[in-house]
C-alpha cells in the first residue's frame, strides 16, 4: 500500500518500495518539501558541442567559480535583453542563468516531515538542496547494476539530511519550540532516520564533513550509527568501538525491538579492496551452447569480468551485529551479500535476504541467486525459506515474473505468520493458464508435517494484499494486457468463506476508481486496514480514501465503506471551488481495535493555485480544522501566476487537456500572444474514453523543480505544461503500431488550442520533454515541422535499435516489430529535422535504454545533414541533473535557445506545411499492414523493477 504525492508532499508508506521519495520506515509518517543549494567553489565546464551546417565547436576546460562569476557579471546583472548569448557560447565554464529563474532554483529549502508512531512528536529534517558538482565527481563504482561510493560504503550518490528538529504537537495542534538533535559533528552529513517503535529514540546514520577531514582520517567519510534521546534531543554513537561502520550499499539497519537494532556492518576482517591486474587471466568469454531464450531490457552497470564480481563482493558483503542502547554488540551468522532484513511484528523472528553467486554478465544484481532465511531475534537460525537460482530468462512481457516463491512476506494482522506467492505459468505471461498465480500462508514456525495453506488462486498476476485481521483482508490482481484490476474480499481465518470480488473494473479508468483502503498502526507498529464502528451498528467498515477523478478535476474523497453490502456514506471531500485538499494519514490509531467514527482524526494536506501546501488535522465529529504548518511560499515572485486546466479535442474525437500556465499580470489584450513552450510525455491506453478521461486538479499548487519549464514563467512565457499525448491501441492493435499518426494529432490540437486562445504566437512555439519525452520532441520536430519553432530534448532514447527487446511500454521485441521500431525513432528521421534542436544529456546516465550514445550518434546523424543542433553532455550526471552547476548550465542553455530560436523567431512556422503531411501520410500507410504482437507495458524507460525491490530501504533514505 502506497500513498504518496508529489513534493513538496507528505508521504505515508507502508510498503519497501520508494526508491525516489524521502521516506520512512512503516513505523512513522515522512513529508518531503522543495530544496536549493549554493554554488560550489569550483566546477568544471560540461562539454559542448554546436553544429550550424558543416561548422562544429567543442570545448572542454575548468575554471574556478569567481572567475567564471566575474566573466558573467554583465549578463548576471543586466536585464534579459541585454545577454550577448552568442557571445557565451563560444567561452568556457558553466554558465548562469538569468536572475529571475537563478533565484527561484535558489531558494531556501523546506523540511522533511516525519510524525512519531504515537502522532504526538513532529521531526523537522533539515535539508540542503543542488548538491554541488564535486559530490557527483566523487569517485564510483558501477557493479551488477548499482553504482557504490567507496569512501562511504554506501550508494553513491546519497544526498543527506543537515540537521534535524524536534517539535511537540500540542493539545490544540499547534507545535511547541524545537528541540534539536544536538551533539553531532560539525557538519554532520545524516540519513537513514528511524524513530524506535515506542517513539522514545531514533537512529540514523552520520558521516563527517570531508571539507573538514584530514586526508589520513579517510575512515570518517564511512556511516556510523547515532542514537538521540527524543525527550532531550541528545545524540550519540551507538557503537563504541571506533571501528564499527554501516554497509548501507543494500539494507543498512532494522530496529527489532524499542532497545535492540540489527545492522549491516563492514566486516573488521575486510583489508583493502581488490587489484585490478594489469595483465588479464584470459579472454572475456560468454557463451550460450545451450541455445537458451535470453531476453533482456538494455541494462547498464553490469558486471563485465571476474575482476567486478570480486570487488562487488567486497562493497556489497555485510556482517550483521546486534546492538543495545547500552552498546553492547553481538555479532550473528557469517558475512554475506545481506540485501533486506525484516523483523515479524511481534519482534521474535527475523527474516533475512541475502543474494550469493553464481553472478550474470547479461543482469543487474535484482535477479542475482537470491536466499531467504529465518533467524530468531536473538540471532539463531531456524530454518531456509527460499533460495532461488539466477534468473536471466525473465521474458520480456509484462506481467512476466520470477520463478519460485516470491514476494515472501509477514502478515501485519498475525505476530508471526508468512505468506508468499507461487507462479502458476513458470512466470510467463504469455502462456495461458488458470490460476495463474497462488497464494501460500504458514507460521513461523510449523509444527511437524504441517504444510502450507493455500489462501487464494489468482487468475491474474498478484498485485498484493491489504491485510485486516482473520475475517477481512484485501487481495489484489491486475493484467496490463487487458487494463484489468480486481479486488478480492477474503476471510483469512475462515477457510469455509468463499472468496468474493469487490471491484472489477479497468485501471485506466480514473473515474471508477473507488478510493483505497485507510491503515491503522497495530501495537506491533505494523499496519493494518482500519475498521470502523458507528452508534447501534454491528456492520463492517472501512474507510475508502480516493482521488476523486471527474471531468472537472479531482475531487479528493473520504468514504465509510460497507464491505458487506458496498454502500458508502461520504464523510470528507475537498473544497471544488478555491483549494486542493487531501487526506494524507489516519491519526487516530494510538490504540488497537475498531475505530469510533465520532472519535476519527485524520492529517489533511491544503493547497491552491497561488498558495504552497500546508497541513492540518481534522477531528470528528465536530471536523475542526487545525493548522499544523505554515511553510512560507518558496517562490512569492511566481505567487500571482495564472493556471487553468484546459480541455480539446484531437481530429479522431479524443479529448485531451493540459494545464495552460501564464505569467504574473498577464493581460492579453495587452500583452498579445507570448512566446510557448509546450512540455510533455507520451503515454499509452487501450482506450479511447479512458484516455480521454481528467486527470489532475485545477486547484492543485504548482510546484517548480530545479529544471521545471514552469521556471520560463519567470521569463514571460506561456507554458503549456503535459498536455495528453495519449497513443491509443483498442482491441487488438498495437499501440505503437500507430504511434507518429497519434503523436503529432496531438500535438497539432494542442497547438491549435493555444493560437486559438490568442495567448501564444504561432511563430514561437517551443517544444521539450525528458527522456520519452525528448524521444517525443525529436519525433515531432522530424513529423510536424510546421508546429514548433525549435525543439528542446533532454536524456533521450532516439534510435530504438538499440534497445531491440523492448521499450517504455512495447514488449515486442525489434524482430518481431521491425517496421514499429524503424518508423518510431527519430535517428531515421535526421535528415527530415531542419528546425533547431537543443539535446541534453548526462554523461554518466544508467537509466535503462537512454544510453549518452543515444544523444552522441543522433547529434551525429543530425550534423551530418546540416540540421540547426546543439549538444551538451553534462559531466557526472547520471539520468536526471542533479549538481548545482549542471542545473544552472542546463537552464542558461535552454533560455539560450528559447531566446535565440523562439522568441527571436520571426519566420512562419509553417514555411513548408506539407512536410509534416507527408511524413504523417507514409507512417500511416506503412503500418497498416504490420503483425500484431504481444501486448506492450510499462510507464517510463525505467531500470528493472526486480532493481528496486533489492535496492529500495524500508528506513528513511535519500
């Protein structure tokens, strides 16, 4: 179960699988708010290269920051019409851009929220924003799929918490005085935040400040283990030998009880990493005499050689030690490759996760030969639960699993009870059968001879399971061929109750969603559906929490749900007219059992177009709302921006809508049609009502990231920002089948809308997006010419052939799609691009499939035909920019570009209105008579999901 939003936003989870939200451990809420940072003191220049024609220029150096600040005075301080961008972009360094966006991107950041297990204590975790570029620069290695800092013995990467607040949520919900975590080092670098399950402690891990570091003392760049009173705020190491550091590559710490922890620890016997030899033993050699079917996504950071496999097991290899808040330590079993450790909620077992050899080449470490054991709390193994081979053959279709057991997990509602799910079809989503997959329960321990009991048989592919107590739990199922999601009510306890189906309906579809489930905290600190009571009522209820999709935007909802005869009763909604408003936590569940309705307290989120999120709490009956927060609005220049949420229609009769954003005091009559810049991503649906459907509210706060195109606001552009993009494929047809046709019908409409509106001119209309998006920039700027003035494309995928088995949500393979895959990449398409187009791309990006190549060799293509383009690669970064000085350079080269090729436009976009025509006409007719494949699925080019669920931590960590 997850209930999440988008930062800045509170988020409440209950499951390990967050990868990119600042979370928690399921035992406390956590709250994530925007960030900034200062410059670095030195940076290096990103490599750029410009091509107009034949002529093409690349730089390369390193320059200090203030001499690099000194040769941008004039543009830094003069007004935007005064930049000689020309001029800076023949120099060196990175670049800044104008004020009015630079002082948006570098503003103070907000905290991360996180609430104690008993809801009466608030942490206030201090945050710095853009890192600075030499963090990314830091050394890394790149084995089986992850990339590791071996100063720190940890992910690489890993941002960090500065300092952390303590507040008391008074009687009439207002927050006493701080009290800071105080007797951390200067400069104290902090994560992986737990509170105890009691509330009184937290633990977290700390580094020093390497600014401060003696180069002999290279030990404290490692993570050691802190503890803080709650009560005092007084911190201190847990370990008090000096030489105990945290392995925090995978898992890092567990809390098993409110005075013991487990922890991943570097083995003492470790000594110095492995020696690269100069002379290799041999060849590097793969082989596949067996012919086995082997089909992988593109994949990145692999192993490559027996050197990788050694020095992966010297990084990833933990020894787990127990510890007290006394300090006393007890080491238990042998070192290991430990990848999760999950104690039963009654704290007397332990289930630990480890992967071992043999290792793959061809696959990241998520499908590694993975075991799975049962210890006691007090460190003595009982018995082996599961320890399945390497998996390599996962097929490529979605919906396709692993073999064996899997998702092996405790029961919230049980002290100790194990549950875990068996393929029925070796994990093949292609291969028809009933049931597809089966669901398996047994205690801890068994008694003699007792064998697993079969609790429910799916038809589909199990999507989890919301646990009650013996009469009630949720079971879900989904299929992505068919958009299918099914609900089913069981009575874990009661073998003679048939299941029964609550919902069947089409996850497409928004407007059917009935809300999910609320959670109550148990004693145990797991979580678990919570039940409602009400006055001289003996019925079954829960509590529904829903977005509340309709035609005019989301209304979010809360229902008292009946599960017994499905009536619902509406007990909250947000405000329609002026305000956004969520349920974000249930906040009355300090003590077990059902809930009295009149006795319910629940933590809302509170936002509109013009004001920032805030939270409150709201009490039954008499639904008094409180303010919690009062977070100052992170960009007041922007605080008068107009937002609508716009509504059209596509030739084929789709409805589509996007949010149209203008600037400050914009007056058409006034001010005329703006430059545009249109920014969006692709996305795919089996049908056409359901891709027509709203998603979103008008209502909602507009939250502007470090390289958002909202920043252009600032700049006095129109944004119009995701318009739906939808690529249909009903019944039987192939989505992709008809993807260009599709694409540029969209984007004709929602161009067409805007002109029609008069708020931008048809002659200074930008086009961008990131990743699928790029991909969907250059395919739009080679199809539809007569659209957009210039094109803006960051850390795409632009030649499919090289990612043949599959992509985004197509799941044929190149072979079998051929014609699908040539007409879908702009690479074939250079020669046809003759508007300007700006790439971006991080040097260093391991996302699946948006290799830097992709963007080197289409700069190439495009060059080659004397295509208008630009290319900047940006060292260190990986998929998304993350430094200081590459978001700033990213944002001085955009502005560049929309200044140079859309606002300066003065030629009519529609010099050659047939081009495009042409090139839509020959992809229509080229794909009419292609075969019909296998279902696609997915939602971005994303790395494996078997990654994440290896790699996710169930503690707070960034």
């Amino acid at each position: 179960m997850r209930l999440h939003k988008v930062c800045p936003r509170f988020s409440f989870l209950h499951s390990h699988k967050h990868p990119l939200l600042l979370s928690s451990s399921p035992r406390f809420l956590s709250v994530k708010l925007k960030s900034t940072l200062p410059p670095s003191p030195l940076f290096f220049k990103p490599k750029s290269s410009v091509a107009v024609g034949a002529r093409t220029m690349t730089f390369r150096s390193a320059v200090a920051m203030n001499a690099a600040a000194e040769s941008l005075g004039g543009a830094t301080n003069s007004s935007p019409s005064t930049v000689d961008y020309e001029e800076l972009s023949e120099g060196n360094g990175y670049r800044l851009p104008p004020p009015e966006i630079r002082n948006i991107v570098d503003a103070p950041p907000l905290p991360t929220l996180s609430f104690s297990p008993g809801r009466d204590k608030i942490l206030f975790l201090k945050r710095r924003s853009l890192p600075p570029l030499e963090e990314l620069a830091r050394p890394e290695e790149k084995l089986a799929g992850i990339r590791i800092d071996p100063k720190c013995n940890s992910r690489s990467r890993m941002s960090y918490y500065t300092g952390i607040g303590i507040y008391q949520i008074m009687e009439d919900c207002t927050l006493g005085p701080e009290k800071e975590v105080h007797g951390l080092p200067s400069g104290a670098k902090i994560n992986f935040v737990s509170w105890s399950n009691d509330g009184s402690y937290l633990a977290f891990g700390v580094r020093a400040d390497e600014g401060t570091l003696e180069l002999e003392d290279a030990s404290r760049s490692l993570i050691r283990l802190w503890i803080a009173d709650v009560e005092t705020g007084k911190a201190r190491p847990l370990f008090q030998a000096p030489d105990i550091f945290i392995n925090a590559v995978f898992e890092n710490f567990v809390w098993l009880n409110n005075s013991t922890l487990l922890v991943c620890t570097i083995p003492l016997s470790r000594g110095d990493p492995p020696k690269k030899p100069l002379i290799p033993s041999g060849p590097k050699i793969q082989s596949n005499e067996q012919k086995e079917v082997i089909q992988t996504r593109t994949f990145q950071d692999l192993l490559k050689d027996e050197f990788d496999e050694d020095l992966f097991d010297y990084y990833v290899t933990s020894q787990l030690v127990l510890v007290s808040l006394d300090g006393s330590t007890k080491p238990i079993g042998t070192p290991a490759i430990y990848t999760s450790l999950d104690p039963s909620p009654d704290e007397k077992y332990i289930m630990i996760a480890s992967m071992h050899r043999p290792y793959s080449f061809n696959v990241p470490c998520g499908r590694f030969p993975k075991r799975v054991d049962l210890w006691t709390a007090d460190g003595n193994f009982l018995r082996k639960l599961l320890d399945l081979p390497l998996a390599e053959n996962i097929p490529i279709a979605h919906n396709s699993v692993r073999k064996g057991k899997r998702s092996l997990q405790w029961r919230a509602d049980k002290p100790s009870t194990l549950f875990w799910v068996e393929t029925q079809d070796g994990g093949d989503a292609k291969i028809e059968v009933s049931p597809r997959d089966i669901i398996y329960t047994q205690p801890a321990e068994p008694l003699e001879n007792e064998q697993p009991v079969v609790l429910h048989k799916l038809d589909f592919r199990f999507g989890g399971i919301s646990w009650c107590d013996d009469s009630l739990a949720l079971v879900y199922e989904s299929w992505y061929k068919t958009r299918k999601i099914r609900t089913w009510v069981i009575s874990p306890g009661c073998g003679s109750t048939s299941p029964r189906l609550l919902f069947d309906r089409s996850f497409e579809d928004v407007y059917s969603d009935p809300g999910s489930p609320m959670f109550r905290r148990t004693p145990f600190g797991s979580y678990v559906i919570a039940k409602i009571r009400k006055d001289n009522d003996e019925g079954t209820y829960i509590l529904l929490n829903g977005s509340g999709a309709t035609p005019q935007g989301n209304v979010p909802f809360l229902d008292v749900f009946d599960i017994n005869t499905g009536n619902k009763e509406r007990i909250w909604e947000s405000d329609k007219e002026q305000f956004y408003e969520t349920v974000v936590a249930l906040m009355s569940d300090q003590n077990d059992g059902d809930i009295h309705l009149n006795q319910l307290k629940i933590l809302t989120s509170k936002e509109s177009k013009t004001e920032n999120t805030q939270y409150y709490m709201l009490r039954w009956p008499e639904k008094k709302l409180c303010q919690i927060t009062n977070f100052p609005h992170p960009y007041p220049q922007l605080s008068s921006l107009k937002k609508e949420m716009i509504r059209y229609n596509r030739k084929d009769g789709v409805q589509l809508t996007a949010t149209l954003y203008l600037p400050p005091e914009y007056d058409p009559a006034r001010d005329g049609p703006l430059p545009c810049l249109m920014w969006s991503y692709p996305g795919e649906f089996k049908s056409k009502d359901a891709a027509g459907q709203v998603r979103g509210s008008p209502n909602e706060f507009s939250s502007i990231g470090s390289t958002s195109p909202l920043l252009w606001l600032a700049r006095r552009f129109a944004i119009l920002s995701g318009p739906t993009i939808p690529i249909i494929g009903e019944g039987d047809e192939e989505a992709n089948d008809r993807y260009v046709e599709q694409l540029v019908a969209s984007a004709e409409a929602a161009v067409e809308e805007v002109i029609r509106r008069g708020v931008a001119h048809p002659n200074k209309i930008a086009v961008g997006g990131h990743s699928y998006g790029a991909f969907m920039t250059a395919n739009l700027l080679a199809r539809a010419p007569h659209l957009f003035c210039c094109g803006i494309a960051r850390s795409g995928a632009y030649n499919r052939t090289l990612t043949p088995f599959g992509f985004q949500n197509e799941d044929r393979t190149l072979w079998d799609a051929l014609t699908t895959y040539v007409e879908m990449s702009p690479y074939m398409s250079a020669n046809k691009i003759k508007k300007p187009i700006l790439l971006i791309h991080g040097e260093e990006d391991n996302n699946s499939g948006t290799l830097t190549m992709q963007s080197e060799r289409f700069y190439n293509a495009l060059k080659g035909h004397g295509a208008l383009c630009r290319l900047v690669i940006l060292p260190f970064e990986s998929h998304g920019y993350a430094a200081w000085e590459s978001v700033m350079h990213v944002l001085w080269e955009t502005d560049r570009w929309l200044q140079k090729y859309c606002v300066a436009n003065s030629s009519s976009s529609a010099e050659d209105p047939n081009s495009g025509n042409e090139n839509i006409d020959k992809g229509i007719s080229d794909t009419e008579d292609k075969a019909v494949g296998a279902a696609a699925g997915g939602v971005a080019e994303h790395q494996d999901h078997e990654i994440d669920e290896v790699h996710t931590m169930r503690r707070s960590s960034l």
